[in-house]
C-alpha cells in the first residue's frame, strides 16, 4: 500500500467547536450572540493589528449621504487576489468599526501558512492508500472543469463534525487565494468566519453558506416574497428611511429553503445619482429574521460606500455598469426584482433560541433534514490568537447566483420541477 505523508498539521477535534457542558463561554447581552461584549472584541482586535498587518482603520461613512456606519479596515500586505482594504457595517460606529477590523483579520488567516504546504495527490491515489477523502465532484464542480480521479491536486485534512473524523479535501476549498486547480472552481471566502470562540465562528460560518445557498435558491426560482417595507420591525425600518429620504428606493426579498434558515436580499436604487453603479444589494442571514434583515440593510449601505470609497480591488466584475445607461440598468433592476409575491414581515418566523449553541443545534438540524449532514470545518488561526478563523465547507450548498457554471444537484431538481431546466439524462 502506498503511503501518503504531509507536512500538514492534524485537524483539531470536534471538541474544539463543541466544548463539553459548561464550558462553553456564555453569549454577550447585545451583541448578536457574541460571547464577547463590542468593546472587549475591540480591544483585543486592536492588540492583534501588528501581526495581522493591519495599518488602519478609517471611518468612511461621511462619504455617503445616508449616515448609515461603514469602517474601512487597510492591511496592504495581503495575497495577490485578495483585497487590501475590507469594510465593516453596523447600526452604530462602534459596530461598524469592530465589524471592519474582524474582517482583516478573518482575511489574514485564510492565507496559507509558510511552511505547511498542502499535500499534493490524486483522489485515486488517496483513495488506494486507504486515506479518507472528499469526493471533489461533492464540491459542485465548474462546468467544462478538467479534474479527474489521477490528477494531482492540494489536499488539506478537515474535521467532518458529526462523526469527529479527520477526511481531506482539496485545498482549494479552504485557502483563498489558491490555483484554480483543473479549473474545478475559484476559491473564495463562503464559509469563512472570525469569533470570539470556536463555536461562534462556527455558527457564522454555517449561516454564511446557508445565506449563498438561499440566494441561489432565491434568485434562480425567484422564489420568496417581496417584503412590505411599512411592515419592517423598528430598526430595520429607520435604516430603509434614511436611504428613502435621499432618494435611494430600497426592496427587501425574503428568501427560505429546505434547511429553514431565513435569508433577506436587500436591493438600493439612486434615483437621484442616476448612476449604474449605485444599484447595490446586501445579504443577510440568521434565525433571527429581525437581525437578518438588519444585516442585509447595512450590507447594502456597505456595498454602496465601497463605491463612493473606490478603495477595494473588488469591482473588475462589475465594469458593465460604468459602460451600461442608468436606463437600462434600471430595467434590468426591475425585470430581476418583479415576480414574488407581496407579504408582511412577519412572514418570517423567528427560530432562534437566544443562544450561540442553540442556534449552533437549530442549523445543524437544519442541514441534516435539507439531506445536508456533511458539515466539514477546520481553525486557521493560531493557537495564540485570541480569535478563531473557522472555514465551513457543506458539500451540496449552491453557489449558482455567483457562478451559473457551478449548478448542483439540489437546485437543479428545482428547476426541473419549475420548468426551468430539463432532466439530466
């Protein structure tokens, strides 16, 4: 038998995320099941800049009209592909502020490390030796993708969490950047989150996939509801009037699927700019819909902010707006948003519990009744950090609204029953 050698370190066990009862750290009061309150994550954020190469932190959010909160966070160094400056939003500065700085250092640490190259092998060699492996094709793979089971890929070892067992997978689904190996697809940070704890980066993680998984959902089915905005809870609604009052019309979508967990789609429209590049969106996702819909208002006034800013590396993909009349982007608008029917707020049934390791329990169930049981995690941070980076991968959550190359089994049953697709033969 083959033997296959690594210079990768072990996955941490499931204990890491599911520390024993009692031990886990209990959930800050305010702070959308944080186990530390804003101002000691703060604090502690701010302890780490020097060796997360973080230079600055600036608050953007007089750039705008609107008064919503946006912080850009600035760490020149990070990787080729990815960006130097990262935003963070909230209903208030201090919010925004912690929001910008988690997200550098979330960022620093999906890099790979120096010295613990990924494992390079087949699936089919793997396989031979005996070694637990993913499947790549789980990974719904890019259309016209050149993988096969001999060739050589990067292999990284993952905690499969409800069994406790060490399983590799391509690397390319953990590390951003990483080669476009065999062109299956391009790494990305779906899935990536930063926490006080490991359980809390877990959860966020988790909500992060479900959140592109309702979208692709939502978007391709056009399934869901157009929310009435006079039916919004208080501070989702003193959000939406800000933008209304300087002429920025707002559409919040709701969007469920076979896991349960709620995702809202908030759409802005300039109507007194007239500009193609302030049609901007945001997403939210949470079992808390009232905290969903507020995060997806914020994320649009974050997406609009980096705009007006024109400080991230991020908008090669969005170039047709410049070049495209405010008029006809404006139709596309109205085509892509028409079709859903009209319902109040409280369509949306709040399921959480109030606590990080309840909600951690709703999702999971979430999972395994949408047929979803794999749930695969590993830390990226140090040991010293005062932080976890956890990545989630859930192979069979769909990406399709971000890449319609990239079309899985589930959505595309979907649209077979919706008529919008035909039967795989």
């Amino acid at each position: 038998m083959t033997v296959i050698q690594t210079s990768a370190p072990a996955s941490l066990d499931r204990t890491h995320w599911f520390p024993p009862a009692g031990d886990a750290p209990a959930t800050a009061c305010g702070t959308s099941l944080r186990t530390r309150t804003l101002e000691a994550t703060e604090a502690l954020a701010r302890a780490s800049f020097t060796r997360c190469g973080i230079t600055r932190v600036a608050d953007v959010t007089e750039l705008d009209v609107l008064g919503i909160p946006v912080f850009n966070s600035f760490r020149p160094a990070a990787a080729p592909g990815l960006n130097t400056v990262t935003s963070g939003k909230g209903t208030t500065a201090a919010a925004a502020r912690v929001s910008a700085m988690m997200e550098a250092i979330e960022r620093t640490w999906c890099e790979q490390r120096a010295g613990e190259p990924p494992l390079r092998a087949s699936y089919a060699e793997l396989c031979g030796a005996g070694v637990l492996a993913l499947d790549p094709r789980r990974l719904i793979l890019k259309r016209g993708h050149t993988w096969d089971e001999n060739a050589s890929i990067g292999w990284w070892p993952v905690r499969e969490l409800a069994s406790d067992t060490e399983i590799l997978i391509p690397a390319l689904a953990v590390f951003v950047p990483f080669p476009n190996e065999c062109g299956m697809f391009r790494s990305n940070t779906i899935g990536l989150a930063v926490g006080n704890s490991p359980q809390e980066a877990l959860l966020h993680g988790l909500l992060e996939t479900i959140e592109h998984d309702c979208t692709a959902f939502g978007e391709t089915l056009k399934s869901g509801w157009n929310i009435r905005l006079s039916s919004l809870p208080e501070a989702a609604a003193e959000l939406v009037g800000r933008f209304e009052r300087m002429g920025v019309n707002v559409q919040v979508f709701a969007y469920v699927n076979d896991i349960g967990v709620p995702t809202f789609f908030a759409t802005t429209d300039d109507t007194q700019a007239g500009d193609g590049m302030l049609f901007n969106g945001g997403a939210g996702c949470h079992l808390d819909p009232t905290v969903a819909v507020t995060r997806a208002l914020t994320e649009a006034a974050q997406s609009r902010l980096a705009v007006i800013a024109g400080a991230r590396e991020d908008f090669a993909g969005q170039a047709y707006r410049r070049h495209s009349s405010y008029e006809a982007l404006q139709e596309m608008y109205q085509i892509w948003s028409s079709g859903r029917p009209t319902a109040d707020f409280d369509v949306i049934e709040s399921v959480s519990t109030g606590t990080t390791d309840g909600d951690l329990d709703a999702v999971l169930a979430g999972l395994e009744r949408a047929g979803l049981p794999l749930v695969l995690a590993t830390e990226l941070a140090p040991d010293d950090l005062p932080f976890s980076v956890t990545k989630v991968i859930v192979p069979g959550l769909e990406v399709y609204h971000n890449d319609t190359a990239r079309l899985g089994t589930r959505l595309h049953r979907a649209m077979v029953r919706a008529g919008l697709a035909q039967p795989l033969s």
